[in-house]
C-alpha cells in the first residue's frame, strides 16, 4: 500500500495548525470585541485533520474578510499586525510539511514528479500530495469528480441535461489546479494550445479554465500512476 502524507504525523501537523490559528483569532476577537474586528473565528473551519484544505486559504479569509478599506487606522494596524502572524505560521507549517515529504522516498518522488509539469510550482504540489493521496490510483474519472471538476447534468423535472455543473469534490485540490491551469493558458505549451481551441469553439474562460484544471489533473493522475515526468507523459 502506498504512502501518503494522510498518516498520522501529517495530520497532526494540520490539526495543530487549525488549532493554533484558532486560538490566536479567539484572542483577537476577545481584545477587540465591539471594535469592529472582523470574526475570524466563523471565518477559519477547525476540526479534524482532513477539512483543513490549505493553510494558505486562512490568509486569503483573513484579507477577504477584514474589509480594511472601511477599517479605522487603529484597527487596520491590528488586523494588518495578525495577518502578518499568522502568514509567519503559515511559513513555519509549510516548511514542517516539506520535511515531512522529504522524509518520505515514495512521496518525494511523486512531488518531484509533478514539479515537472510545467505550471506546477512547489505549492500546487504540496497541495495535491497532501490533499489528494489518491492521485494515480483512480481512474481519470474517479479522480475528477473526487475534485469537483467533472461537470454533472442538473436534472429536476422534465429538464434533462440542459445545464451541466461542477459540483462538490475537494476545494484544496481543486483550487490549486485552477491556477494551476490558469497559469498553464500562458506558459504551459501543451495547456495553451488545448486553452485556445476552446476560446476558439466559443467556450466563456471560467468553464476552459476549468477544462484546463481537468485535462492538467488527468495529465498529473497518469504521471503518478506510471512514475513518469510530464515530458514523457505529453510526448
């Protein structure tokens, strides 16, 4: 049975993340109540290891929700002052992580793997290592619709696949790919040309990018079933 980084030291380091940040934006809000400081508590999702998608996301929630254009200048200092602690932790949780891949022969290969792709930095690897163990296990569709990228039909009635939709699956992942594939649509050969020729069948660019995350995924999910780099998996 492979390994995957869904063991017990990983998902302690996640649950100690969740924790911590927890914690630090609890006391936030105890010191500012009545100030006008966001509620962070309701913004960052606390419990078992598995939900906690992406550290980073807790930066993206915070710059999101802290609305520091309408903040007083004591209470943007405040929140811009928490932002800052909690990206250093972000760092820290990063950086363990990466130890604990390195420390894994048969994860670190697979991260290797996918920073061949081009468009796959050390980030949207993490990612899917971490939060997708089952790539290269599944099938293409398996692994699409345990993303969310595959698009289902939403039947009610008498409608029978007029509109279809991506649905649930794993934000983590999910995200990561879309970038992944929107950085792909400029830099990555293989992704631009397949890009264009939907912008050129009148495809809107929110669903060819999504498209593009697909076809990256299923690209990714071969290369790690076969142990392979991308220039030998597109060849």
């Amino acid at each position: 049975m492979r390994k995957t980084l869904q063991h017990t030291s990983t998902c302690q380091l996640l649950s100690q993340c969740g924790a911590v940040l927890h914690h630090v934006c609890e006391n936030a809000n105890n010191q500012n109540s009545g100030s006008g400081l966001c509620n962070y508590t309701e913004a960052i999702p606390v419990g078992e290891a598995g939900t906690l998608a992406s550290p980073i996301r807790f930066t993206a929630l915070l710059r999101r929700t802290s609305r520091l254009d309408s903040a007083s200048p004591i209470i943007k200092r405040d929140i811009q002052s928490l932002v800052r602690l909690l990206e250093r932790r972000v760092q820290k949780l990063d950086a363990r992580i990466d130890v604990a891949i390195a420390d894994d022969p048969e994860t670190s290969e697979t991260r290797t793997l996918l920073e061949t792709a081009p468009s796959v930095g050390p980030g949207v690897a993490r990612t899917l290592v971490v939060d997708l163990p089952e790539l290269g296990a599944l099938g293409r569709r398996e692994i699409a619709s345990l993303v969310g990228v595959a698009p289902y039909a939403k039947d009610s009635g008498r409608k029978r696949g007029v509109v279809r939709r991506i649905r649930g699956g794993r934000s983590g992942p999910r995200t990561a790919l879309y970038l992944a594939a929107m950085n792909g649509a400029r830099f990555n050969p293989v992704l631009k040309a397949f890009y264009l020729r939907l912008r050129a069948a009148g495809k809107p660019p929110k669903l060819a990018f999504i498209a593009l995350a697909r076809k990256l995924l299923t690209i990714l999910n071969a290369m790690v079933r076969d142990r392979t780099t991308w220039r030998k998996a597109t060849a």
